[in-house]
C-alpha cells in the first residue's frame, strides 16, 4: 500500500519527543530508580494508548472509547508538564491537540476544553506567567484551528472536482444519446414522410393504371417529385449531420493524464500513472471502459475514503488488459457496493470482463479488473 510520509515524520518526531522526556526523566538524580521506572512506563503507557487509538477499530467505532484514551492521553501529558517540567513534555502536549483539529473527521469541543483547562492547571500549578505559558498556547491553538479550517476546504474543493469530473462524463453520455435522437429525428423528418407518400402513390398507380392510365401516369409523377424532394432532403440532413462535431479517437493515456491534471487542485493530492503503450490498440469500447473505470475509482477514492495519493496502472499481459486503481484513502473491513461500485462491475461485465474490490481495513482502497484484449482489426 502507498506510504504517507507527513505522517511518518509525525511518528519519527513523535519518538524523538519520547526519548527527550525519558532522558530528561533517567538523568534527574534527586528521583529514586523506583520513580523513574514508574515514570518511563507511564510515558511508554501513554504512547500505547495513543498508538491503539490510532490502529484499532473499536476506537473508530465507539465515539465512548475514543473520548476516554484521548482524555486519559491528555491528563497523563499534564501530569508529565507538572512533575518534570521538562521542554519535551510541553511539545508533547500539543500532539492530542494535533489530532483532534487535524486528523480527526468530527471535532470534539468537550475535549478541546479539557485540553484547555489540563493545561491551565498545569501553568497555575506550575507558576507560569501569562505571556510565557498562556499566549503561546493560544497561538498554537489559533493555528491548529486554521489549518484543521485550509484542510477542510481542500477536501471540499477535491470533493467539487470530483464531481464536477463525474457530472461532465454524464453530460457527455447525455449530449451522445442526445446526438443519437437528433440523427434520427433528422432521419425520420428528411424522407420517413417521403417514403410513405411515394408508397401511397405508387400503390394508387398500380391499381389504376388499367383503368386510368393518364390519372396513373400523373400520380407516377408526383411520386417521382416527391422521391427527388426526399433524396435533396436526405443530402441536406448528411451536410447537417457532417458539420457536427464528430469526435475524435481516444487517446487513452492522454485521456487519464488530462483526468489527473484537471483533479491536481491540491498539492497533497499524487498519482502515480503507469501505462502500456500498447493498449492504445484495444478497440474504441475497451478503451472507453478502461477510462470509465478509472474515472469512477478516483472518484469514489476522493469522494468516500479522503485519498490523497493514487497508483493507476493499465497493462496488458498477454490476451488480458489488467486495471489496477489503488489509493491510500479510509479503508473498511466490509465493502458495501455503492451506485459507484455496482456501476463498474456492470461496465466491466459489459466487456467480458472481471473486477475485484479490495481493502486492508483500516488504510486503503483496491479496484482491480481484468478484460479481454481486442484490436480494432478484429472487429468482424
């Protein structure tokens, strides 16, 4: 699965804070050995309820057990701040303050305000002055808040593109069938009336011609006039139908480029394109589904599961095409297949084809399909 460097920068300055505090804690020689093992495993006891906060899913699923380890982090950090005093304690407090405003979906006030009030104790207890102790914290305070404010809109503006993305594909298939109606309307308008009328005539003359010729012969006529209005009909519907816009053959991977670049609003936002050449051979309809398919996974990728980074690989490996559309998003342990998923599976199909969803639960998402290859020139 795709790696998140920020986070494991967090972690390795996460560690070095630790090992600070624990330095600070061993070289204190007025405590006892008793104190001091007491103090590195509670700091070590803090850092496993913060890492199983992070990893397992009963915090995920139950708001109850989230709020208790995150109130259980916050008071064990104040009580590190009092007792010891120490720099690495006090950047250490900021970290639960980091992940509530940062990393967490749902902002928890009650927390922040036991944030607030843990460390106010702590100054007070401590004898801190204001300008030293409580401005700064304000200020760290504000910029959580703008930052948690700037990720925000990122994600609504990666989430607009998106959709804006999706809305465009379905305008297109709209201005298709659209497109479709029209040439047959043109059709049907240009000579489905001449054509009757030229039966109708020519049916009239059969019956009569015996009886009256001259009558026969003038109904022949008409029909005859009305044939060379319908072909200047039919010749003014085709010069119609040319100057429309035909489109043009699809480049595949041009086409995915195109897709990525109009999403790439964000820096935070990668992706990973990995092309064979030689799939540009496939017919119009694999390569249309192929783009479909891709399109749709980054799309439930950005709007679902809050990705920030995407491999896309379409290969062909012997008479198969291989899709491959990873990201690094919200993982589950179930896969409920929405409008979105169901939508693939039914284009794939359409193809001969198969797809596959998978997910490693906590991180990630996976859409693999696999489809016939076929050349335009074997078409029959």
């Amino acid at each position: 699965m795709i790696k998140d460097k920020p986070l494991f920068l967090l972690l390795l300055f996460r560690i070095v804070i630790v090992l600070i505090v624990a330095v600070d804690v061993v070289t204190r020689y007025e405590l006892s050995t008793v104190v001091k093992a007491a103090a590195i495993a509670g700091i070590l006891a803090i850092q496993a309820n913060d890492f199983g906060r992070a990893t397992l899913p009963l915090f995920k699923r139950n708001r109850a057990w989230y709020i208790l380890s995150m109130v259980v982090s916050i008071i064990g950090i104040g009580l590190y701040m009092i007792f010891f005093d120490s720099p690495g304690a006090d950047l250490y407090y900021f970290f639960p303050l980091a992940e509530m405003f940062l990393y967490s979906a749902r902002l928890e006030v009650g927390l922040v305000i036991v944030h607030i009030l843990v460390f106010l104790t702590a100054m007070m207890m401590l004898k801190a002055s204001v300008v030293s102790s409580v401005i700064p914290y304000m200020a760290m305070l504000m910029l959580v808040y703008l930052f948690r404010n700037n990720s925000l809109q990122r994600k609504r503006n990666v989430t607009l593109s998106a959709e804006l993305l999706e809305a465009n594909a379905k305008l297109k298939e709209i201005t298709i069938v659209r497109e479709r109606t029209r040439i047959a309307q043109e059709l049907h308008d240009s000579i489905g009336h001449g054509l009757v009328a030229i039966r109708m005539h020519l049916e009239f003359a059969e019956n009569t011609v015996d009886k009256k010729p001259e009558k026969s012969k003038e109904v022949i006529h008409k029909a005859l006039s009305i044939s060379q209005k319908s072909i200047a009909d039919l010749r003014k519907a085709v010069s119609v139908l040319k100057e429309a816009k035909i489109p043009p053959v699809m480049h595949l991977q041009e086409s995915l480029q195109d897709m990525i670049d109009s999403l790439r609003l964000a820096e935070r936002l990668k992706f990973d394109l990995q092309f064979d050449p030689s799939v540009e051979d496939a017919r119009p309809d694999i390569k249309q589904g192929v783009y479909n398919t891709v399109r749709e996974a980054v799309t439930n990728g950005l709007k679902h599961g809050d990705a920030e980074s995407f491999v896309i690989a379409v290969e062909k490996k012997g008479s198969l095409l291989h899709i491959l559309v990873e990201n690094d998003g919200a993982g589950c342990t179930h896969i409920h297949k929405s409008h979105g998923l169901r939508g693939m599976e039914e284009r794939i199909d359409s193809l001969q084809g198969t797809v596959h969803f998978s997910s490693a639960g906590n991180r990630g998402f996976a859409v693999m399909a696999h489809i016939p290859y076929f050349t335009g020139s074997e078409l029959n």
